[in-house]
C-alpha cells in the first residue's frame, strides 16, 4: 500500500463510470485496510479486557467518552484522509473502538460459554459481510437513493441507544440490537456497492464506513447472544 492516498477525480459521482481498474483498486486497497484494521481493533478489545482500564465507563461518563472519542477520529480521518497521516489515524480509531469493545466482550467471557459466544458473533459479522458482498457484485440497480434513508435509521437508531444507556432496560437492548443488525447490514451493501460503482474514490473513508458496519454487526450480535445464550457457573 503506498504511504500517501491516491485522490481520483472526485468529479465522477456516484452512479458515473470510473475506470474498472480505478474501482477495482479502491475496493482492493479497502479490502487490505480493512483486514489491517482489525489487528488494533483485537488489540485494544484485549488491552482493555487485561486490565479493565474501561470498567468504569458506565451510564452517561462512557457513553461521553465513546461519543466524544468516535467523532473526534472520525473528524480527524476526514481530515487526513488524503495524506500520509490518514492510515496510522483510522488505525488509532480502530483501537480506540477495540477498547470501547471491551466492556461487553468482558461480560461476554463472564459466561460459561463466553469463548463460544463471542466466535459465533464473528462468524456470523463474517456471514453478513459475505451475503452483502456477494449481493453488491449481482445486484444492478442504483443504490444511492438508500441512503438518506438508512442515515434517517441510523440516527433514530443512536437515539433509542442513548436513552438506553439511562432507561437499562434489557427489552430496549435487544429492540436496539435487532434494528442495528438490520441497518447496519443494508449499510454494509450500501456502502460496498458505492465502492464497486465507482461513487467512492478515496480507500481511507471507504474502509471507514464499511469499518463502522461490521462494528456494529459484531457488536450487536453479541449483545444479542449474551442476552440470550450466556451460560452461567
């Protein structure tokens, strides 16, 4: 991968024809990243899960600390996408979610069958990621008018989830989890078949979304398993 973002010719909308090859390197160099991208994420998720450093972020205190820390690196990876800083700063958000991540994956190992749960997230959050891959290279159809809608879902989506984090209510996590799997799976293709047709040109924001739907498909997964298949002592 070379150190510094090659910026194509943002004059080609989405729905517009870029070269095949110009595609077919975005989407090659996002595949990279992407996989890249999840070696900090384990790390962090590990570092946190070792020493508890984000025990304490509970109720209000975490969910400023993870909203604060996520759209200051998302702010950050806008900025820098197009230099030479925007890999090692996307890298540093992923470990920054892998810690964030660590609460729930510490409850998660609190079960029996903690281990187990949490590959079944994975392997199913590789599932989706397979299925939608696979729909975004069939499918024909402009996708774009998706996505106000999808932004719309997300927004009441992260609503519902902050007034959860006060309400604690069990039934409210699940309703919460349910919809993020679904929006952020119809994201997943939304985002991969931008890539393919040639409406997203610049491989640090493309790793960046599609980072962000596998996220919060593990993420939801799990909390789903735990909730129903944790097994205690």
């Amino acid at each position: 991968m070379n150190d510094r973002v090659t910026t194509l010719d943002t004059s080609v909308g989405y729905g517009q024809t870029l070269p095949k090859a110009e595609r077919q390197r975005v989407l090659r160099n996002t595949y990279w990243l992407l996989a890249l991208s999840l070696l900090p994420t384990v790390l962090g998720a590990w570092l946190g899960v070792a020493t508890g450093i984000t025990r304490s972020l509970s109720g209000g205190v975490g969910l400023i600390v993870f909203m604060g820390g996520a759209f200051g690196f998302m702010f950050a990876i806008e900025k820098t996408k197009n230099s030479a800083a925007g890999v090692p700063v996307l890298l540093a958000f992923t470990f920054f979610m892998g810690l964030m991540l660590s609460r729930l994956i510490a409850m998660v190992l609190g079960f029996q069958n903690g281990s187990q749960l949490i590959m079944t997230a994975f392997g199913g959050t590789a599932g989706v990621f397979f299925v939608m891959a696979s729909l975004a290279t069939v499918i024909k159809r402009d996708l774009s008018g998706m996505g106000k809608w999808l932004f719309v879902g997300a927004m009441v989506l992260m609503v519902g989830a902050i007034i959860n984090v006060f309400v604690g209510s069990s039934a409210g996590m699940m309703a919460v989890s349910v919809a993020a799997i679904g929006i952020f799976s119809a994201f997943m293709l939304y985002d991969l078949k931008r890539i393919m047709d040639g409406g997203e040109t610049n491989y640090i924001s493309a790793t960046l979304a599609l980072y962000l739907d596998l996220f919060n498909v593990f993420q939801s997964l799990l909390a789903l398993l735990g909730i129903f298949g944790g097994e205690r002592d």
